[in-house]
C-alpha cells in the first residue's frame, strides 16, 4: 500500500512537472505571439504614417507649383491626403486585426493547456479516488 502511494506521488510529482513544463511554454508563446504582434503593429503604423508623411509633402509640392491655381490644387491635395488618410486606416485596422487574431490564437493555447492540465488533474484525481475505493473493499 505504501508503494502504491509513493508510486502516485512519483506520478503526481510527474505529472505537475509535465504541467509546470507545459504552463511555462504556453506563456513563453503567448509572449512571443504578443511580442511578434507588438513588432508588426509597430512596423505597419510606422508605415502608414510615412505613407501619410510623404502624402503630405506631395501635397504641398503640388500647392506650392500652383500658387495661381490655389482652388484647384487644393483639391487635388484635399483627395490624395483622403486617399493616403483612408489607406493608413486600413492599413491600421488590418494591424488591429491581426494582433487581435494572434492574441486569440494565444488565449486559444492557453485554454487548450488549461483543458490539458484540468484531464491531467482529474486522470491523477480518479486514479488516487480509486485506490481509496480499493482499499475499503479490502
């Protein structure tokens, strides 16, 4: 009987290893996916905002070569900075996107080990259950 329960509490011990283990990589890749995510958001806002930048400067090259036609050419710099504006935000939403799909792909991870480590825990709950039923019946 006594080897029984060290037999269970090297499996226990294992176990909790196996989980532990299992727990320190899942939150090594949710850190990775949030970093990985954080870089991309970065980059692509970098992007758009360049993108708007050298918008801008076109716009005001174009002003400054038709001072006689300010109307006109503020038109012209009117639209192109609504298309470079609405591009950025695209590009920005798509950015929010896809760190909200990798922050869901981490979270799913992380559920899917939580479920893990929860059959884990009720495989060594049932088998130490059992071996109390075992020894009533003796």
């Amino acid at each position: 009987m006594q080897e029984n329960n060290e037999a269970l509490n090297q499996d226990t011990a294992s176990l909790e290893d196996k989980l532990k283990e299992k727990a320190a990589e899942a939150k090594q890749d949710a850190g990775e996916l949030k970093d990985e995510a954080e870089v991309k958001a970065t980059e692509w806002k970098e992007a758009a905002k360049d993108k708007a930048e050298e918008a801008g400067d076109k716009a005001e090259e174009v002003w400054d070569k038709t001072k006689d036609k300010a109307e006109e050419a503020g038109d012209k710099a009117e639209s192109a900075w609504e298309k470079t504006k609405d591009k950025a935000d695209d590009v920005w939403d798509d950015v929010k996107d896809k760190a909200a799909d990798l922050k869901d792909k981490a979270a799913d991870k992380i559920d899917d080990l939580k479920e893990g480590a929860k059959n884990i825990w009720d495989k060594v709950k049932d088998k130490f259950d059992g071996d109390d039923d075992e020894k009533q019946k003796a």
